[in-house]
C-alpha cells in the first residue's frame, strides 16, 4: 500500500504529479482553519502533511498529529514550531535556495517603485488625470548613488546587492541584526572592497533606503519598531521582502502617515493576508501580495521539492532538504 498525503493548498506540477506516484492524495479544496488542520492531522489518515506558510503548526498540534512528517511549501517555516516536531517524532522540510533571484528582483522592484512612484503615477494616467509634461509632476528620488542598507547579508540579501551595484547604489550591511558579527572579505568573496558592513544602528541612520532579509524569529520579531523607524532618515524608505513581523506595522503606519519616513515597499505583512488598518490607504507605499517567489519556474521548483522532502519522510527517508534531524534518522 503506498503512502497518504494530506496537501493543505494545491501546488503546481511536477508536485502533485510526484506525491500521486507515491501514494494517494488528498488535496483540500479551501485552505484549512487551525482547527480542520489539527483534526486532520490527528486523525491517522496521513503521512506527511504539505503546508503553506498561512498553514499554523504549532506544539499544541504537534502533540496530538499522527503523521511522519510536515513539508512546506516555503524556505521559511515559521509557521511550524520545529522544536515541538522534533520532540514528537516528526520531520519537517522545505525548500531552501530556489527563490534567490526572484525575491531579489521583487526587492530591486520595491526600490525602484518606491524612488520613482510608480503606483501613484499608475494610478494618476489610469483615474484620467495625465494632462501633459509638468515639471514637478511626482518628482521621486534618485536610486544611483543612494545608499542601500541590507538587513541581514545571506543567499537573497547578496543578490540584492549584486543588482543594486549595477545601479549605482552605495551598499552597507549589518550581517546578524540587531546583534553582531565580523564579515571577513574572504567570507565577502566576489563583494569585498565593494560593500561596507557597519553596525545595525548605523545603518539605520544611514541608509537612503533599508532593506531587510533577515529570518523571523525572537532577535528579529519588530525589528524595525517606532524607535528604529525614528532614527531613519526623514526621506528614507523601508523594503520588506523577508517577513512580516519584522516590522511593527502599526508603527510603520504611523511613521508614514506622519512622514516620519517618507515610504515603504512591502511584499509581506505582519497579520497576511489582514494589513494594519490605514496601511492601504497611504500613498507614499508599493504593497505586493507576497509575490517574491512568485514565478513559474521557481513555484515549479518549490513543488517539486516539497513533493520530493514529503515522498522521502513517507517512506522513512531523511528528506533531501530536511529542517530538523531526529534521534537515529
């Protein structure tokens, strides 16, 4: 008898295809409540569960869930409480290196959006108020020359950066914030002599636009709060492409609303797919529907392998990509 898969949310090909090669599947046809996905998982009728990021897996679920594994669909999985999953039995995977590129060009678009106002000036030609060349029509900024402060200095934040050089743009980093950590220019590799770290504070007080890609977790949870959003520029723009949390969003409402900062380019949110009230409405902001990874080969690529970590924990295998190791595994 083959195994049984549970996949909260479809996923494209060759995903599905491979999970039916394996065994049986059973794809829901609306995302889970907390709730669904707890009885599910508890019920012994599957193997390995295939979750989103939306998809809730926490110590209370865990304790009570009858299955081999989880496999998300994400390279993040701080939706899953991994600690609780290893001390039940359970595996968890993802699929790590797959959107580099892609998120980093979703950030190079929120910086470019940001500078020059491209939602604003949409919205003008389409609302039928484009009357001609004005010399003062939604004047922006500048992205050459400016300083790009990264937020984190991994796999997407160099990428960023990789990109951002092609434009110009002066580049600091702080590598582990708020903490520390030296970089040394064998470490830089291709960026040495063409980056600057400098400690997290500094870059906040000096970056023209700050840009974060950091993981989420109890150092970077309101990462950036009120008191750090004070102490950016007053013409400073913040870009998101990590994760949510790491930004005080009511906080970053305010200091928009108050011109505290004078933007932000967001592609995820603190409370997805619910936006702090006022946030919508503010002018100075590009808000993307968490579309960072969202291209054909690298959704296909995503699907494959959490197709390929979900067959592998189905059959008592260490998964290729595998979160968590349990004890003679």
């Amino acid at each position: 008898m083959g195994s049984s898969f549970l996949v909260t949310t479809a996923i494209p090909d060759p995903g599905l295809q491979l999970l039916s090669d394996a065994g049986t599947v059973t794809v829901l046809p609306s995302p889970p409540d907390y709730e669904t996905l707890a009885a599910l998982c508890a019920s012994g009728e599957y193997d390995v569960v295939l979750t989103q990021l939306r998809d809730v897996v926490d110590a209370p679920l865990l304790g009570s869930a009858r299955v081999k594994g989880v496999s998300n669909f994400a390279v993040g999985y701080n939706n899953i409480d991994v600690d609780a999953a290893t001390r039940h039995g359970i595996l968890v995977g993802n699929t790590p290196g797959v959107l580099t590129d892609a998120t980093a060009d979703i950030a190079m678009l929120l910086i470019l959006g940001t500078a020059r106002r491209v939602v604003e000036a949409d919205r003008l030609v389409r609302d039928g108020e484009f009357h001609g060349w004005e010399p003062e029509l939604l004047l922006g900024r500048d992205v050459s020359g400016a300083v790009l402060g990264l937020a984190g200095f991994g796999r997407i934040a160099r990428a960023t950066a990789r990109r951002a050089l092609g434009f110009g743009m002066e580049i600091l980093f702080a590598p582990r914030p708020p903490g520390h950590r030296l970089v040394s220019d064998e470490e830089l590799g291709e960026f040495a002599g063409k980056v600057r770290q400098v400690f997290w504070d500094e870059l906040v007080e000096r970056s023209d636009f700050l840009s974060l890609h950091v993981p989420l977790n109890e150092q970077t949870r309101h990462l950036v709060d009120r008191a750090v959003l004070e102490r950016m520029k007053p013409d400073a723009i913040l870009i998101n492409t990590a994760r949510g949390p790491v930004v005080d969003e009511a906080a970053l409402v305010e200091a928009l609303r108050d011109r505290v900062i004078a933007g932000a380019g967001l592609d995820v949110f603190e409370d997805e797919p619910r936006l702090a009230p006022g946030l919508a409405e503010l002018p100075n902001t590009v808000l993307l529907p968490h579309v960072g990874s969202a291209t054909v080969p690298v959704r296909s690529e995503m699907a494959r392998l959490s197709a390929l970590n979900a067959v592998a924990i189905a059959e008592g295998r260490t998964p290729p990509h595998a979160v968590n190791t349990l004890t003679g595994t």
